[in-house]
C-alpha cells in the first residue's frame, strides 16, 4: 500500500496540470485516495476529468484495456492519456458522478440492485475469447495460470517480487496466526477439484469506492488493478463475504438476491455451493494475506473469523 507521506500532494497536482494541459484547465480539487494511487479532478474544455498518481502503470494501462469493455450496463470510464509525472505516472481519464456501491443508504441500495445485478450480468457476458489464462492479466489481456484451480491456489505463494511481499512471515508471527489461514485453504483446495469453470471477466474490487452509483444506476466501474479472468461467481461472492461491514448490503441479502436472480433469467450454475464457498475462501484468504502485510491487526482478526464462516458449514442446506 502506498505510504501517505509518498503521495502527491493538491499543489504539485495543480501544477502538473496547469503546465500539462495549459490555461484551459479548470481548477484541481482532491478527490480520493486509494491503496495505490491518488486522484484529483479536473475540467477542461468543458469535459470533466480525473487524473490519477501511482508507482504502478501497470494498473493504468489496465484501466486502458478494460475500458474497452465498456457496455450499456458497464460504464467504464475512457482513459485519454498515461505518462510519467514525479519519478512515478499519471492517468487521466473521464469523470463520473455517484456515490461508491458500499456507502449508498439501505433505502437507495435496495433501488440499485438491479442495476447492480446487470452491471455483473454485462461482466459475465463480456467477450474476452482474445485472451488467454485465469488470474490476474497483463497488458496483453493473458493470465498466468491453466486452471481456475491453479490461480485459486497459487494465494499461498509469496513471490519476493509482489507488492505484498512478506506477508506470510508477518501472519504467522501476528497474533492470528496461520492456523485457520491454513485450513481453509486446505479447504478450498479440496473444493477446486469437484468443478470446472469458464473464463469470464472479474473485476475483483468494486466494493473499495471503485464502483458509483446515482439515481438507482450503476454510474462508473473503474480501477482494474485487482482484475481476473475466472469464475462469474467471484463477484457475487465479494458481495457476500463483505455484507458485515455494510449494513445496507447486509440488510438487503445479496446471497438470496444472485440465486433469485440466475433463476428469473434462466440461468443454470452447476455446483453453485461449492463454487461459491471457495471464492468466499479465496477472498479471505487473500485479504488475511493483504491485512498481515499491512500490520492491521483488528482487520486481520475481523477477516479471520469471516473466512472461517465458510471453511465448514455449506452455504445451502
């Protein structure tokens, strides 16, 4: 995660902008601030604008190649120009109003559901018959692994060269430990070879202010730096594990909400239960992992028991 200290600051940005894009440009104003980058807004020629500073243009050039996906129920926001800025690089992009996904009132979520389920429902039918691969993707759309199987297992890797790297030391000597860590994905593991999924689009973060909404309408889905080609279940499944820590989600029950929903359009999902328990596990794993690397004790323990929810007991009976 990047340090707050590295960040660029409200002045630099301004200026970064003013000499960038001449006196056409409107006035720079924060706008938010995420694990890897900041981002400000902007006008020019009457155009509302983000711009965005990070270490990674790598989540950017991904921004670029999703936008392309973009449909009537999945509004990406159209990247203009990447380039370097402050020994690191900037992205500007389209701008779009709402409010993110998990801050919306219980009254207005229980409106934008359906815009949330077609949103997921233009994910899945996204062609990406050109690329190749499950997992994380590169530049050129490919994915490092063969089998949903492998990518599900390779969160217990600690390549020297992840941004995360350390985690698995800093877990075991946390006072969580990795006992249940361990057996869920023990659990998980098991679970991977009783199916076998298509390759669909994930966009793997949309409840962490990546996804707005206004109105009822899903608005903008943007930051693809988490992205994956994988199982369509691990959207709904983010929705799920997460309900505890926004109560509109929580209230509205979005587990009986996805089963309604496949049903109402015909939809057929072979192994639903165990397909969705490890992308349940898989989330938590990978944020115990996350939480560890940060030092975040609280969260570490909170995402702990969450994971351990789904490790026994099936989610249908």
């Amino acid at each position: 995660m990047t340090n707050p200290s590295t960040l660029v600051q409200l002045t630099d940005a301004a200026h970064f902008v003013a000499e960038r894009f001449g006196p056409d440009a409107g006035q720079v104003e924060h706008v938010a601030d995420g694990a890897w980058s900041r981002c400000f807004g902007f006008t020019l020629d009457g155009s509302e604008l983000v711009i965005r500073f990070g270490h990674h243009v790598e989540d950017f050039e991904r921004d670029r190649i999703a936008a392309r996906f973009a449909a009537r129920n999945l509004p990406i926001p159209r990247v203009i120009e990447i380039g370097e800025a402050f020994d690191r690089w900037y992205c500007v992009s389209t701008r779009s109003r709402g409010t993110p996904l998990e801050l919306i009132d219980p009254v207005e979520w229980r409106a934008t559901v359906p815009s949330v389920l077609a949103m997921l429902d233009a994910l899945r039918r996204t062609d990406i018959s050109s690329t190749a691969g499950y997992g994380a993707w590169n530049y050129e759309g490919t994915a490092p692994h063969t089998s949903w199987a492998d990518h599900l297992g390779s969160v217990m890797e600690d390549p020297a060269d992840a941004r995360t790297h350390g985690w698995k030391r800093r877990l075991v000597d946390s006072p969580a430990g990795d006992t249940s860590f361990c057996r869920a994905f023990d659990v998980m593991v098991d679970l991977a070879t009783t199916f076998v999924v298509e390759r669909t689009l994930i966009h793997n973060d949309l409840l962490n202010r990546n996804a707005l909404a206004s109105g009822g309408e899903v608005t903008a889905v943007f930051d693809w730096g988490c992205s994956i080609y994988g199982d369509f279940l691990y959207e709904p499944a983010t929705f799920v594990f997460w309900a505890p820590w926004h109560p509109a989600i929580e209230r509205s029950d979005m587990l009986t909400a996805f089963i309604e929903h496949y049903r109402d359009v015909g939809l057929e999902v072979p192994d639903m239960d165990a397909r969705l328990r490890c992308c349940l596990l898989h989330i938590g794993l990978v944020h115990v992992a996350y939480n560890a690397f940060l030092g975040d004790e609280e969260t570490l323990i909170l995402t702990d028991r969450r994971m351990s929810r789904f490790v026994e007991a099936p989610l249908f009976s």
